[in-house]
C-alpha cells in the first residue's frame, strides 16, 4: 500500500480535513477524512468498505497514520549544536588555514635536541630556528601550538605557524618524537589533578623514559649532539652505536684492591641496551656489553670517591676476603672484554675453586629410586640440602648451586629419614620422569653415578613395528613383527597406547616410552583391519586383497617398515598405482571413438577388474561414462570370442558369463541405443514388459548358450528389485550400475537387490557419490566391496561423524587415501579444453504486494513454531510443510492459494528472460522441482506465443525420448524439465541457455540437470540462470549451499546439502535480513 498523494485542509475549532490517493495493489483509491484532535469523526473512500458503517476502512486509516507522521516531523523543535561540535569546528578550520600559511614559509625551520645528562637520567630540551638558534621555553606550550597551527614568535625575525609541514623534513622525526613525549605529559598531568582546568607548568626540559631514549639513540645515530653533563659543562658529543674502550684499573690498596675508572663518564639505561656518554661521545652498547658493565657503571658513578690530580678518576674499594667473589661476579667479564687493567694483580690466586657435583643413584627394588647429591668446592665437599656451615673463605657459585637445589627438588620430593638421602618409592610416574628426562639434565650438571640395580631401570625407545605381505588365492597373508616384545605383552603395550599414556611398565621394570615409534600404525592398521585378538597374538592374518593399497600407504610414508613382501603382491601393488597408465588395447570399433581421458578411465577399470576389485567411475557429468563401461564390457567380449575362435584351452576359453547393467527406468533404452551405436556387435536385451514377459525373457537367456545369449543385460532400479528372485543363484562377469546414487541409502530395497547379485567384478557410474551425507559413500562400496569401509557403525564412529561434526582433517586424510585407488574423478574443465565457457548469474526479483503479504506472514509463523523447538519435537513434518509452502509462495503463490489472482514477481522475470533470449535465437532448457509451476510457465508462455516441450515423472518413456530428439532439430526454443524427472540421463546439447526456477536444497542435483547440455558435443557457450525471489528464503539457501559445499569437494563430489541434517540453527539463519 502506498500514498501517491496527500492534502491537507484546516478548519475551524481545529478541525482537519486529510485527502489522498492511496495505490493498493494494481488500484488506486479516493480517500477522505476529517480528523478533530487525534480521532477520525467522518471519513469516505472508493473502495468497497469505505463506506460501510462497520469503522474507517484500510485506506482511511494508512491516510491518517501518513498525517500523524507529517505532524510529528513539522513539530519536532530544532537540533541546537554544541559547544564542542562548534570548538571541532574552529579549531579544524583554524588548523587548515594554519597548514596553508605554513607552506608559504619559503625557509623551513629547523628543530635540534638538546641533553642534559645525569647520573642514571636525561632530559631533553629543543632549540628551534633557521639560521640562529632558540631556546624552546616551554614544550608543552609548543606541542600545543604544532597541533593548532598557531603563529609563535621567538625574536626579530623569528615567527611563523608552527605546522608540521613548516619544519624541515631532517627535524620531523625528532619533532614528533618531542610531540609524543609533550602529549604523553600533558594527559598524566590532567590525569593526576582530576581534569581541574589548572593551567600546564612551564616545562622547559622533559624527562625522557627508557624506550623514548632508544627511538631518540636511533634518531641521532651517526650524527652529532649537544650535551650538558650534572656539572653544567657543555660539549658536542657523536653518537655512535659501538662499545666504548675506557680502562678498568685495578691496583693493591693494602690487602684489598682499589678500582678505578675515568669519571667523565655518565651512563643510563634504555629499554634495549646501555648507553655510556665520556664527553666526546654517545655510545650505545652491545648486549654483552650491557650485561657485564650496567650495573659496574652505575654503582660507580653513585658511589665513587674522585681521586686523581684533578679528580679525573672515580674509584671503589675490594676488602681481601670479597676479592675472589667479586672477581669471578664482575671482573672476569670485563676481563673478556678486554678492558681490565692490572698488571700488578695475579688473579691466579684469588680465582675461586669451580663448583663439581656429583649424584649418585641406587635402588633396591624395581619401584624404588634413591639419590645422593654431593656439592664440593676444591677438598671441601658437602650435602646441597644438608643444613651444614660452609667456611665463609669459600667463594661459592650460588647461582650454580640455586640450579642444582631446584633440579633435585624437582624431580625428588620426599627425604628418607634413616639414609638422608632422597627417595622415590611406589610412585612409577615421577620414577619414569627422573629416568626419561631428568638423568640427561643431572649429567649436564655434574657427575652421575648409577648402580647395578638402576643400570637395569632402563627407559627403552618406542618399539618401531614392521610387516610381511604376501598374496595368495584372493586373500593377502599379514605378518605383524615387534621387536622384543611377545605378542602377549604387545596387546597390553597397545591398550596403554590407546589410553595416551607416556609409558608401560614391561614386567622386567624397563619403561617403554610409547610415543613415536610404530604403535600408531600398528593402532591404525589394528583398527582399520579389525584385528581379532588371536590374530593378534599369533601375529598373523588373511585379509581382503582390496587391503593392498592400505598396507602399501602404511609402509610407503615410513609408519610402518616392510620386511617380506612377495612377488605377487608386489606386482598387484604396482598395477594398481600404475592403473591410469597401463597400455590395454582399446577395441577397434572404439579405438577413434574415445577420447585420451576416456581410454585411461578405460584402462583403470580393467585394471581393477583383473584384480576382482571394484571402483566409482566419478567422471563429471557429460564425460561418457556410459562410453567407457561400453569400451569395457566389448574389450572383455571381443577378447572371449578370440579366445574361442583359437581353441585356446584353460580358463580364458571358458563361455563368458553375461554382464547386468542397472540404470534408472528413463535410462533403459538410452543404454541400448548407446550400444547400438558406438558396439553393435555386443549382443545387448533390454529387460521391460509386464512380470510374465519378463520372467519369459530371463528365463529363455538361461536356456539359451552363452555364445547365443545376451552377452549384457540392462534393467531398471525398480525391476531389479521386482524380479530379484529371478536372479539369485546366477553369476554375471560384470554388474554396473548407473546413477548409483540411488543406492545412498543401503536400507532401501533397491539398495539390496543390486548388492544380492553375484558378480566378478563390480563398478558403480556417479557424477556425485555424495550428494547429502559420507553413508551414501558407505552404501556405495558396501556394493563394490562389501566390508571395505567395514560395517556402518564402524565406518560412522571412525570417518562420518569425526569428519562432519569435528571436521577432523586426519580423518578426512585417512577416508581420502582408503578410498582414493578405487574411485576415479576427472572434471570438465581439466579434461575438455575445447567444451566453451560456462557462466552463471543469479537473477533477483523482487516480490510486491498480496505476494509479500503472504510471504511475510508464512515466514513470521515458521518462525515461530523453529523458535518454540518444532524441529526437534513432534512438529517436524509440519515445519517441512511449511518449508515447501514458502517455497512455492516464492515461485508464485497460485501454487498453493486457489484464490490467489496477484502477480508473481518471478514468474514475470522468467518469462521476460526466456521471451528475450529466444527472440535472440537461443534454446532453453528450465528446471523447477514443482511440475505445477511448469505447466503455468507454459500457459504464461503461449500467452506470448511461445512453444514449448514439457518433460515431467508422469511422461511416457517413448514420449519423453521422441521429444528429447525433436528438441535437437526443431523450432521449440524452450524444454520445461522437472528437476527429478530430467535431472540424469538426458543429452541436450542444443540448448545453450539454462534457467533453474527455483533453487534445490541440493545443489549437486541442479548441477547434473546443467550437464544436460553443458556436455560432450556442445559447441556454443553455455549461461546458467538462477532465479532467486530477493530477501527471502531462496536468497539465503545459496549461502547454505556454499557452505556445506566444501566438505563433499574434500571428499570426492561437488554437493552437500541435505534438509534432513540442518540444525534448528541453519533453519533459523533461513531467515536472517527476512521477515
């Protein structure tokens, strides 16, 4: 509803006369009302209840809310501005003026430091001027002044605005350090007096801290600086990042020593290293030489007596008895660093006795460890724990005694109160650490001495596992080896392993350290084979040959060694990496037929075939698949005629069994007609009639030779499992089955009934082995190889869940390397360089009127019932119906309201896209989920006269191929195609346009209805439309579709959305931004 036009009329005694037109829907109506304070006393309108007497119609009343919405906005008093907005004002105008006065400057200003150095502290000052220099009295008063841009005027001559931009650019690094320490200044002091609006000190010198004194060193560095030491004394000093050279003298003073250095020399700290001034230069020091002369420098600065002729010298005093403590504390680095003087000193004799320890380990039981420390300084030996006096002559290393009292406490608690000597007793933890880690860290110290009974307490490496594979009769022969370790004990050693603990305890009292080594393969290949226990402990088993890969991947990337491995499975192994790549001739009939990546698929089939192993031919849609089963099955024909022609004896002349193909119903007979074309010579019967024709037609292929019989058999998924009786007890050479995605769920009947049939070899045909859920995966193999991704249970515990939930990478790494051999996926873009482009676009409509109405309040009463838990109570097929009904308000409302007679705001889309690209010249192929919906696109379509073909489930098999060929020739430029209906098995080629109505919760399924004409033998470019109704469900469905993408394309496939595994959350984030 919206107001085209509102006018108002005032009245005496405040009366107020309101006149509109008002457009609702497609009309526009008349209204009227008369208002007296905030009530309607008379009212009329055009519309069919505007002049009732049941109260002021819809219109009347969206009238009156517009005036009170009127009068409200003329009546709302003035915004006033602040004071603060109006200062912004001023000062920001006042600085832009300020910046351009500055850059008319035509001499920049130049900004020097100026340091005072104390003892242990500096302050900087500023000069400022171009050719005479100034003292800047007051720096907070000039940081003000920079960020303001005011004019300061320093003497005759010397004014301007003080701008960043009038400094020269050699004195802005220094300028904004200055600006910074100001600032930091100012705000601590506004801190410190609560804000009082007290006026700022006068601050000629600020003090600067330790990181402001490095940024300033790096300023500096190299160049020269003016200083002023704590006597007033002025000098220029060079500021250079180097040691400085001054002597450290020492000489006898009686029976102690007197150490002296120059007392020019002032020193503080920065944050990152020393700094040390003598006059003539700024050094910044080294880290050593930080380390070894801080704290000397300052200590004698603070307290060293001048001395000298002319006090040029500071000096300290050493008593005899501190000498060799200070000595090896202070003296012997300075010695390293060259600078100690002392030519009448022999430090020989005041160099302390080096500190040696020594532990001494012993035991009496296997859960038993004692130590005894000992420390000794030359003949002097005694307990670090006892409380024993130590002679004061004794210069000790406390720092290195320090380590060794923590070290001991840290691995031994408890003292042993007849011994004195430290104990571990019945504790196997802190035991097992001592042995593991803390011996090393004992040895680094000092002498370790071990016992007889400790010798044997020994922590043992993690044991590296290997194995044996041979290959015979089908099965492969499995040898487990643990070096060692008895196969009874290596159960035990397992089950530790799986609890993640650090260690086992071997009965002998050796440790054995569990981590690294082989146990983790071993636990793998335990679990993945499943492993009985006597297999276990006899250290041997026969698994499944498909197991091959398996093994190989354990001992190809060093997890687990291989120490036999014989001729035959080497061969196996080899063949199956080598599948891709193994030259088998192609048969002539095909030979110029398949194309290179359609050979190697080709080849990799009779590879795993010659092995009786299965595969997923996962090949993107519109690849041939269906040409390369073909290229299979003649080969393996072709090559069994020879064989027999020849006379050659043995297994290879036996009569060949025949191959089954299951496909779904709509597929049957394009199967047939592919044989018929690209191998004709392939004896083919396509199973189809009532239940007695086709007993009659199994039955007579039973009698009949197999030199006579069908050499292959097609049937559908629903015949199969019709006539299953008919085809237990008999073997095929081959079973395909084609869309195998229809198996996904293995509880299905369709799902046994393929996986009942007896067959050598088995190969599944999918553009998308996953679709919803990894169990559809599962299904599939349990197909191809029963029991190769082990039961379901197992198979979810072990990969679906830790993959899905968890999204576990080692577990998608570990399904990724079980699977990769037996399924073989090539993608368009990667193997049909000549297939044109493919681009896709989403087209938004945008829904108005009685069908957002409608939309808006389905949406809020969905909602509603997710918010108050139906998703998960007993609600949930009413949630799903609600779903679909939102869904099909977005396609056009009439799917779902008889009554409905607005506009679709989409369908209106649709047929002005289709009615412009066929005027254009262009063949289009729509999809919709709904075959409602397309039977009224193809009503909104003859209407502008346009044909169409209409392809639904309910279409005929004849009919649906007579129109599939009259599409490729004939002047119907649009194919209306229900999504499950034409989804598969389809070749449309001739359209090059391709409209998805509505979006499907899975996106795989959308991608196969594509490949119906994004495909092998299309040769123009190829747009794929999107129709989305904007701001609702469907606008978010494609951000969940992009999300659940990524897990399937891990995997193997392309689509992963399923609505069954949504959370009440992903249903909610639906309708995020929407009502």
């Amino acid at each position: 509803m919206k107001i085209i036009k509102m006018s108002v009329d005032t009245f005496w005694k405040g009366e107020v006369r309101v006149q509109g037109q008002i457009e609702d829907e497609t009309k526009v109506y008349q209204t009227r009302i008369f208002i007296k304070g905030s009530q309607i006393y008379d009212y009329s309108c055009s519309c069919a209840e505007g002049n009732s007497f049941r109260g002021p119609c819809v219109h009347a009343k969206a009238l009156q809310e517009a005036f009170a919405r009127q009068q409200k906005a003329e009546h709302t008093p003035p915004v006033s501005t602040s004071p603060e907005i109006r200062m912004m004002i001023r000062e920001y105008t006042n600085r832009e003026v300020a910046r351009i006065l500055g850059e008319e400057e035509r001499e920049p200003v130049y900004l020097h430091p100026y340091l005072q150095i104390r003892r242990g502290e500096v302050l900087l000052e500023a000069r400022i001027g171009r050719e005479k220099r100034y003292i800047v009295k007051n720096l907070l008063e000039f940081a003000q002044a920079v960020h303001s841009g005011k004019r300061v005027e320093y003497g005759k001559g010397m004014a301007f605005e003080h701008v960043p931009s009038a400094f020269a650019p050699e004195s802005r690094p220094f300028l904004d350090l200055l600006l910074e320490e100001a600032d930091a200044y100012i705000r601590h002091y506004e801190e410190m007096r609560g804000h009082a609006g007290l006026p700022l000190p006068v601050m000629r010198a600020l003090t600067l801290g330790s990181a402001a004194r490095d940024r300033l060193f790096d300023l500096l560095e190299g160049k020269e600086v003016q200083t002023e030491d704590e006597k007033g004394a002025e000098r220029v000093c060079r500021v250079e990042r180097k040691d400085p050279r001054f002597p450290v003298e020492v000489e006898a003073r009686g029976d102690g020593i007197a150490v002296t250095v120059p007392s020019a020399l002032t020193s503080f700290r920065g944050e990152q290293r020393l700094y040390v001034a003598d006059g003539l230069h700024l050094f910044g020091c080294s880290e050593l030489y930080t380390e070894t002369m801080g704290v000397f420098l300052e200590q004698m600065e603070q307290g060293g007596r001048e001395c000298g002729s002319r006090k040029e010298k500071r000096e300290l005093l050493v008593g005899s008895r501190d000498i060799p403590l200070f000595y090896a504390r202070v003296l012997e680095g300075m010695e390293a660093l060259g600078i100690l003087q002392s030519p009448e000193i022999d430090w020989e004799k005041y160099r302390p006795e080096a500190l040696k320890a020594r532990f001494e380990f012993d035991s009496d039981s296997p859960d038993e460890l004692r130590l005894r420390p000992t420390l000794s300084y030359g003949d002097f030996t005694f307990s670090p724990l006892a409380d024993e006096h130590v002679p004061r002559e004794i210069c000790r290393d406390v720092p290195a005694e320090f380590y060794i009292s923590r070290l001991i406490t840290r691995y031994f608690s408890y003292w042993e109160d007849e011994s004195g000597e430290l104990v571990i007793r019945g504790d196997e933890e802190a035991l097992y650490q001592v042995l593991s880690e803390g011996m090393t860290q004992f040895q680094e110290v000092g002498e370790v001495w071990l016992s007889e009974s400790v010798r044997h307490l020994r922590v043992l490496p993690p044991p590296e596992v290997s194995m044996g594979v041979s290959l015979g009769g089908g099965w492969l022969d499995l040898k487990i080896e643990t070096a060692g370790i008895n196969p009874a004990e290596l159960l035990q050693v397992l089950s530790e392993y799986r609890q993640k603990k650090k260690y086992y305890r071997m009965k002998n009292g050796e440790f054995l350290q569990l981590s690294g080594g082989g146990l983790q393969a071993l636990d793998s290949l335990t679990a993945d084979l499943g492993l009985t226990k006597s297999e276990f402990q006899a250290g041997e088993a026969k698994i499944p040959a498909y197991r091959a890969f398996y093994l190989d991947s354990l001992s190809g990337d060093g997890r687990m060694k291989l120490f036999q491995r014989d001729e035959a499975y080497g061969m196996m192994v080899r063949d199956l990496k080598t599948a891709q790549s193994v030259s088998y001739a192609v048969p002539a009939v095909l030979e110029k037929t398949l194309r290179e990546y359609q050979k190697i698929g080709y080849t990799w089939m009779r590879t795993l075939a010659r092995y009786h192993f299965g595969g997923i031919l996962a090949d993107d849609m519109g690849l041939g698949k269906t040409l390369q089963v073909i290229a299979l099955l003649t080969a393996f024909y072709q090559e069994k005629t020879e064989q027999k022609a020849a006379g050659n004896e043995g297994s290879g002349s036996e009569l060949p069994l025949p191959s089954l193909i299951v496909c779904p119903a709509s597929l049957v007979y394009n199967w047939g007609q592919e044989f018929a074309r690209f191998s004709p010579g392939i004896r083919v019967l396509l199973i189809a009639g009532t239940a007695k024709e086709r007993q009659e037609q199994l039955e007579e292929q039973m009698r009949m030779e197999a030199s006579e019989g069908a050499q292959v058999i097609i049937t559908s998924y629903d015949l199969l499992k019709r006539d299953r009786e008919a085809y237990l007890g008999r073997t095929f050479e081959y079973e395909i089955i084609d869309e195998a995605q229809v198996i996904k769920n293995a509880k299905t009947q369709g799902a046994k009934a393929v996986k009942e049939i007896s067959a050598n070899a088995r190969f599944a045909l999918t553009g998308t082995p996953v679709e919803n859920r990894l169990s559809e995966l599962w299904s599939i193999f349990d197909f191809l190889m029963p029991g190769f991704l082990y039961s379901y249970r197992k198979f979810r515990e072990r990969y679906e869940l830790p993959i899905v939930k968890n999204q576990d990478p080692e577990a998608l790494t570990a399904l990724r390397r079980m699977t990769g051999p037996f399924v073989l996926r090539r993608l368009k873009k990667d193997v049909l360089r000549e297939l044109p482009t493919k681009e896709e676009r989403i087209v938004y409509s945008a829904a108005s009127g009685r069908q957002q109405k409608l939309y808006t309040a389905s949406a809020l009463k969905l909602k509603e019932a997710l918010a108050g838990g139906a998703w998960s109570g007993n609600g949930k097929l009413e949630v799903l119906s609600q779903l679909m009904r939102l869904r099909q308000i977005c396609c056009d409302p009439a799917l779902c309201f008889e009554d409905y007679t607005g506009e679709s705001a989409k369908l209106e889309t649709c047929v002005s896209l289709i009615a412009s690209a066929s005027a254009a010249g262009h063949k289009i192929l729509l999809f919709s989920q709904f075959a409602s919906m397309l039977e009224r696109i193809r009503e909104r379509l003859l209407q502008e006269g346009i044909s169409s073909h209409l392809l639904v489930g309910a279409t005929p098999k004849e009919e649906r191929s007579r129109m599939v060929q009259a599409f490729a020739s004939d002047e119907v430029p649009v194919f209306l195609i229900s999504l499950k209906a034409g989804g598969t098995g389809l070749n449309l080629t001739a359209a090059d346009i391709v409209i998805h109505y509505d979006p499907w919760w899975n996106v795989a399924a959308q991608n196969q209805a594509t490949d119906r004409a994004y495909r092998i033998g299309q040769e123009k470019p190829v747009t794929v439309y999107k129709l989305i109704l904007k701001d609702t469900i469907e606008e978010n469905l494609l951000k969940l579709q992009n999300a659940k993408l990524a897990l399937a394309a891990q995997v193997v496939s392309e689509g992963m959305v399923s609505l069954g595994d949504l959370s009440q959350n992903e249903l909610m984030e639906l309708f995020e931004q929407n009502p």
